[in-house]
C-alpha cells in the first residue's frame, strides 16, 4: 500500500523490531533496552570526552550527556524504552560526532527487562552492564561489536534470562569475556555458533553455572567458535563452562585456534558440569588447532559418578589436539563418563619437548571403559614425556560390574623423566593387565608405594601382571601390591632393587583364598638399601597348599638375595607360612647365618622338603648317590671341571677334591643347593684325650702370629658345665691383655680377642655328654663361628692380629680354670677355612673315622690327632 505524506502514521506501540518507533539500530537511539516501571540509575561515558551524544528516557524526556556519568538517575519511574546513541549523535547542540562508548546498569537493576538493540558502532566497554539484572528476560539478536572491548560480567546473575541467541555478534576486534553468562543458571539456550571472538583479556568464568537449575540443561550451540585470532597471553581462562547442566543437543565442535598464541591457563573447563539424559554425548571434537599449554582439570568433577551415577555419559575428543599441553592434572578426576570417543586419535606432543604433567589426569574415572580406538595412540603415548603419573589411573573402571575397561595403552611412553608412579593404578579394575615392555622408566630411583595396589582383574584366570621385561628403579614399594587381586605379578630381573628402602606392606592382604595370588621376585635382587619389610607378607594369599604367602621357590629366593645383600643390616621380615627349604640346603643355612647376625625372621615351623640330600662321608673315587625324590630337572656343579656332577642322576664320581656346590634346577627356575667337600680320604679315628678339669692340660709351645685369616677347630665332649663358667679348649699364653682363646662359655661358643673384645655364639647350644665339631674362622677381618658344619657367630669385624705366644690345650694361663671333658682333633690354620670345607670335615666322619685334614688345598699348620 503506498502512504502518502499526509496520512498517519499506523500505531506501532505492540509491535516489536525495527518497525516500532524509536527502534534501533534505524534512526538516532540505536541502543536501546527497556524496564518496568521504577527509577534506573546508569553510568555512561562519550565515546571521546567533550562529543555529546543523546539518552532519550522512558517518557520521552531527552537529555545530551557529553561527559562520564557514574550514577545517572532516570528522570522518570514509568515503564518504557531507554534509547541511548550509539552512531554518530547528529541531533545534539554539542560538536557531532559522540556516542556512547562505556555503559553499565547502576542502580534500580531490578527493573530491567529486555535489551532490544545493540547498536551500528563498536562497544569498548560494557562491564557489568547488565550485571545482576534478575529479572532481564532476553538481550536481543541484534550484533554486538567490540572494538577490543570489555564484556565482563555484562549479563552475569540474570537468573531470569532463558535464552541468549550470541551468533550475529562480532568480537572480532578484541574483547574480554570473564564472567560474561556467569549465573545464568536458567538459560535454556545458548547460541555461539561460528562467533569470531579474539580474546584480548581474561576470559575466566565465562559461561559457569549457566542452566545449573534448569532440568534439562542448556543447549548450548557453540559449533565453529573461531578463536583463530586469540591474542591473550596471560593464564585468566579458567572455568568457562564449570558447574554448567548441559543439554545432550548441545555442541562445543570444531573450534578453530591461534596457533601461534595458546589459550594459556585454559584449564577447569568443564569442571562439576553435567549434561543431562542418558548416553548423552559431551561434543568437543575437532579441535584439531588446538595449541593450549593446558588441560588440566577439564572435566574434573564432570558427572561427577558418586553424585550423577552412571548415566552412560560420553565425551568425544576425536581430533583433539596436544600439540603444546605440558598440564593434564587431574584432567578427568572423579568424572562419571564411560567413554572417552576418539581417544586414540589424541595428537602427538610435539611442544615442550612432550613434556607433560599428569598427576590423576584419569584418575576416579570408575565408569570409563578404554578398549580400541577408545584408549591410547601411539602416536600420543609415543610423544609425551610425564613428569608424574602419580594416581594417574587410580580406581579407572573401579564402578563397573560388567564390559571392563581394558589397561591403558603405553606404548613406547617416555617416562624417564617421571619423578613418581605412586598410587599409578591403585584400585583399577581392569579386564587386561597393562603392558610396560616399551615404556623407558627412570635411571634413577623413583617411587613406586602403591602403584598397583588394590588393582583387580576382572577375570581373574590367566590375569599376569608381567613385569618381567620392564626397566625400572623403585626408591619405595611400600604398598606396591597390597590388596591387589589378580592371578600373577612377575617381577623380573630387570628391576633394580639397589636403592629402594621400604618394602612395608609390598602385597598386605593380596590375594583370597579362592583366588590366590602368585608373586615371583627378583632372582638377583639387592635388597642392601631396604630400611624396613614390615608387613610386607601379611594376609597374602598365595598359590600354593594351604595359601602361604610365597611359594618355597620365592621364599628361598628372597632369603638367598638378603644373604648376599643384606646379611649385616638386620631387619624383621615376617614370611608367615611360607617354606624354606630344610638342611642340608644352602638356604637354610643362609637363612640360619641371617638369624646369627641379628635378622628376625619368621617362617613357617616346617621346612620344605630338601628334594636331594648327599649323605657323609663324601670321599674322592668312590660314586656318590644322592637321596631324596626329585624328578624333571638338571643337576649342576659349581666347580664342574673338578667335581662334575651327573646331569639327570646327581651321582658324583671323580678322582678330584675340593669342594661345590650341587644345584638341582627345575623347568620353571626354581632350584636347590647344596654345598659338598670332597676329601681325598678318612683316616683312622680311635682316640681322643679326656680331661680332668682339675689340672690336666697340653703345652703346646711357641704358637704363630696370626697377622691376617685363620681358623681352628676341634672336636670338643665337654662332661659338665663349668662352675667358673668357662672352659678355655684353645689358649695362647702371655697376659689377660693379650691371650686370644677358643672356649665354650656355659652353652656358647665363646672366642675371646683382647684387642676386639668377645664373640659369643647367638644361635644353638653346646651339648654336654656328645661331640660337636666347632670351628672359629676369621675372613677378612670378619669372625664367624660354627658348631658341626654351621655357622652359629655373629658375622663380627675383627680387624687386629693374633701375636706370636705360647700356647695351650685345656686351660687358661692363669691355672684358673681347666677343660673337664675329652678333645680330640685339634686343628690350627693360617688362613681361612670356607663354610663348605667345615661342612666337608664334619660330614666325613664315620665310625673310627675322621676327614684327613693334610688333603685339604691348605693343610693345618698344627694338627693334633689326640692319640691317634
């Protein structure tokens, strides 16, 4: 219809957008919102100072401002449309050119309702404009531009506010953002789609708790945000959408980056958000530009599973870039989702030198399940270096009862850099164990307390953890296995116990009754810096008759690698029920010189079987058979070119003396030992000399000095215990400060050095009314004392010499007091004797028969027959 001039104008007052009067962006009043009835106060500032520009109030009042108001007051309470210039002001008095460039609602903000336009020019500064507006129900679809300005908190607490459609703004200019919807907890729409936003500033807050009190969250659209022009560079870019309820329809794809300027500190994302349904998907795929330094803490809380429970939640993170992340911490700590899509299409790490931090960054994801292109790439795992994994998976999978998380991938990881894997998969459950072949751990010590303690599988049979190929160096294994239920846990030779101090609690509890658990130890374990094995065995079960904590083959293990590793710093070490195998196996006599030198160890009260016994006497050129029942494995000898043993029998057979070590090893590793002295032949024993313990006693004349190792022994019957306490068997005479002796001391063995003080037997007793073969042996200034063929010393230093003196049988040099009882081959060395050469001259008596001593490699210096 064509309208002439003369004709008047429609009644426009009930229609909205341009075609009402005074509507923007047309006209002079393009920016323009409108209030219920009640006084408004607002601050304004001109665009440059001195240019007015023009306010038209809800009643048609007009006013020309030309400089900063803080607190202008509306000169009306009636309800209505506020029009402020926001072009070039061609009706004011003053200089053209001014419009309004800063806003903010002040006062009366209670009475906003709506923003209706935004106006043709760039704002610089809308902070807090519509801050705490509670009852502002819409802000417009019209653009709002910035000219590198400052939205924050423009629309924060405006909890009646229910949908925002942003997507014809233009922050491509610049702006800052932080807090621009935070509290918007009623918002049923958010619309971002494809906005250009540079971030010139902090973006904090952004968007947090918006729809936190709707039911069905959300819907959030922010597919395509352009963010390619980032200039910020400072870490204010926390928790945009933290606490948010999320509608399933919502979409965060595709976001396109700067990737020469990284949202720094973009971290708490999506922290304690929640998006509502079941099976619903979080959608942030296609990041692919992303070059952040950070993710930490980006779904931290995010269903949180002990709150939301298991929705069947998803977060799809396909194309997801990594390129400069140094931070996952705690990136999915307590998050309830079962799915992380895309997983393995993470990129490589190529910033930072891969170096990345990772502390809980899976951590409590109970509901996760990580199987195919649902887990780790290589091309991720193969370019990260972590500075931790502490508890990076702890208690992943741990709330599912069924369709099993399988372990995380870590193909080819570099964790040399790694300062702690403690609590790693502590409390996991997990439908296969993890694979560390290809992982490079630490060269140096690092702690491993509780890194698969509590770790399930969720099939049990055939569940190994096999660390027979991984390379690392624990500082602590406190813990390491406790309560952990599984079939198997190897831990191979490639382990390097050498500096790690605390084994307390190692497998506490592991294992049940039903479903044991086997643990296989280091073979060549040093165990010289362990502090403490407190608790280390307690309530495992393991895989043998009756669930002792270790098989006999571990158990012997541990005590063969203590004896040669730690023999002198005792500790308590409890092995429960588990077996050592019983005399004459070289175990248990390690374990009984482990005991001398002050180890309290308990075990249980019956010995294992020894599977092959070789029986005295052992003399050279006579075929030597051992006893016992033994079947499937290797014989072997120590010394095979000297004593060579049968491969499949164990019979003996040479023309040689000396002495070995017999071996009997099984399929799976596991072996016996024990140690033999062939002699070339016994001589005659029929007699021996009997004393009075009065005044009977032997001169033995001018005895050597003794400035290096030595040993002596004897066959000793003493008859009763001596009142005076001690009855000197060996003696060599000078002063009391000077006379070393061999004695037995009421029932111990008992060897007195005036320069080192006393060694005193620790173990075993010295029977009256029958033989025993004792013997005190110095090897490198270490004294040792035996009692038939084991040690019973302490393992004591004695560093000075023995000088040169007269010496005695039966008395002390003082007349004081005299062995009562009988001796009988009295033997004097100038060097050592081993533990196998004293264990070969007792064991080569027979009836009137004695080991010859004058075979041995290094014969007696002194060696008194007694009679015979």
């Amino acid at each position: 219809m064509f309208m002439g001039l003369g004709m008047p104008i429609p009644d426009l007052s009930n229609k909205p957008g341009p075609g009402r009067p005074g509507y923007g962006p047309t006209g002079s009043y393009a920016f323009q919102f409108e209030v219920s009835a009640g006084q408004v106060g607002i601050k304004v500032l001109p665009s440059i100072n001195g240019l007015g520009f023009t306010i038209k109030w809800q009643n048609g009042a007009t006013q020309v401002i030309s400089a900063a108001e803080v607190n202008l007051q509306s000169p009306t309470t009636q309800a209505g449309i506020i029009s402020i210039n926001k072009e070039t002001d061609k009706t004011s008095p003053l200089p053209l050119g001014g419009f309004c460039d800063y806003f903010a609602v002040v006062d009366g903000k209670e009475f906003v309702t709506k923003v209706i336009s935004w106006g043709e020019n760039p704002w610089s500064n809308l902070v807090a404009a519509f801050d705490g507006c509670t009852n502002l129900t819409s802000i417009s679809e019209t653009s709002l531009i910035t000219s590198d300005g400052n939205l924050q908190a423009i629309f924060r607490d405006c909890t009646s506010l229910t949908e925002a459609v942003c997507n014809n703004w233009n922050l491509s200019a610049g702006s800052t953002i932080a807090d621009i919807f935070e509290g918007c907890t009623n918002l049923t729409k958010l619309d971002f789609t494809g906005v250009n936003i540079k971030i010139s500033s902090s973006s904090a807050r952004a968007f947090k708790s918006v729809g936190s009190t709707t039911t069905d969250g959300c819907e959030f659209l922010f597919s395509g945000l352009n963010l390619s022009t980032w200039s910020y560079t400072g870490t204010q870019n926390q928790e945009w959408f933290d606490s948010t309820k999320i509608k399933p329809t919502s979409t965060f794809a595709n976001w396109s980056f700067n990737p020469s300027v990284g949202p720094n500190g973009m971290v708490t994302l999506f922290e304690s958000a929640t998006i509502t349904g079941t099976n619903s998907t979080l959608d942030i795929s296609g990041w692919s530009s992303y070059s952040g330094n950070s993710m930490s803490q980006w779904f931290q809380n995010f269903n949180r599973y002990d709150i939301v429970g298991n929705t069947g939640a998803k977060i799809n993170l396909t194309n997801l870039s990594t390129t400069n992340v140094n931070s996952m911490y705690f990136f999915g700590w307590r998050s309830g989702v079962t799915e992380l899509t895309g997983l393995s299409t993470l990129g490589a790490n190529t910033g930072n030198t891969g170096t990345i931090q990772m502390e809980r960054a899976f951590s409590d994801f109970r509901f996760l399940k990580l199987s195919g292109s649902n887990n780790f790439g290589n091309t991720f795992t193969s370019s990260i270096k972590p500075i931790t994994l502490k508890s990076t998976f702890n208690a992943l999978g741990a709330g599912l009862t069924s369709d099993y998380s399988e372990a995380p991938i870590f193909s080819n990881m570099d964790a040399s850099s790694c300062l702690t894997f403690q609590n790693m998969l502590q409390s996991a459950k997990l439908a296969t164990m993890p694979d560390f072949d290809t992982v490079t751990f630490p060269t140096t010590a690092v702690s491993f307390a509780a890194t698969f303690s509590g770790l399930t599988a969720t099939s049990y049979s055939g569940s190994h953890l096999d660390l027979s190929n991984a390379t690392f160096k624990p500082s602590t294994f406190s813990s390491l296995l406790s309560s952990t239920n599984i079939e198997k846990v190897t831990l191979g030779n490639n382990v390097d116990l050498s500096e790690c101090t605390v084994f307390t609690s190692l497998a506490l509890n592991g294992g049940s009754t039903t479903q044991p658990m086997e643990i296989i130890l280091p073979t060549n374990a040093d165990y010289s810096s362990a502090t403490s094995f407190n608790t280390a065995f307690q309530g495992l079960d393991g895989p043998s008759a009756g669930n002792p904590p270790l098989t006999t083959c571990v158990a012997d293990t541990l005590i063969r690698r203590l004896f040669a590793t730690k023999l002198n710093g005792a500790l308590t070490l409890n092995l429960e029920s588990s077996k050592i195998t019983e005399a004459p196996s070289v175990v248990q006599s390690q374990l009984d010189q482990l005991r001398t030198a002050g180890w309290i160890i308990t075990d249980n009260s019956t010995d294992a079987v020894m599977p092959f016994v070789y029986t005295a006497p052992l003399v050279k050129g006579t075929i030597i058979t051992p006893t016992g029942s033994f079947t499937g494995g290797a014989f072997s000898s120590s010394d095979a070119t000297n004593i060579p043993v049968n491969f499949t029998t164990g019979v003996i057979n040479t023309p040689n003396v000396g002495n070995t070590t017999i071996r009997y090893t099984l399929a799976d590793g596991c072996y016996n030992e024990q140690a033999i002295s062939l002699i070339s032949d016994q001589v005659s024993n029929v007699y021996s000399m009997a004393f009075d313990g009065l005044n009977d006693y032997i001169d033995l004349g001018t005895m050597p000095a003794f400035s290096a190792d030595f040993a002596w022994s004897a066959w000793i019957y003493p008859t009763n215990q001596p009142q005076e306490g001690v009855y000197r068997m060996i003696y060599t005479q000078g002063t009391s400060a000077t006379a070393p002796y061999f004695a037995v001391k009421g029932t111990k063995l008992h060897f007195y050095s005036p320069q080192s003080g006393i060694y005193e037997t620790s173990t075993g007793v010295i029977p009256y009314g029958q033989w025993s073969y004792v013997s005190v042996v110095k090897e490198s200034n270490v004294i040792n004392l035996y009692k038939n063929g084991v040690v019973q010393g302490a393992g004591d230093a004695m560093t000075q010499a023995v000088a040169s003196s007269i010496g005695q049988i039966g008395k002390y040099f003082d007349l004081s007091s005299f062995w009562d009882g009988k001796l009988d081959e009295v033997a004097i060395w100038n060097t050592a004797l081993t533990a196998s050469q004293i264990e070969g001259i007792y064991n080569a008596t027979a009836s009137g028969k004695t080991a010859d001593l004058s075979i041995l490699t290094t014969p007696p210096i002194k060696w008194y027959r007694m009679g015979d």
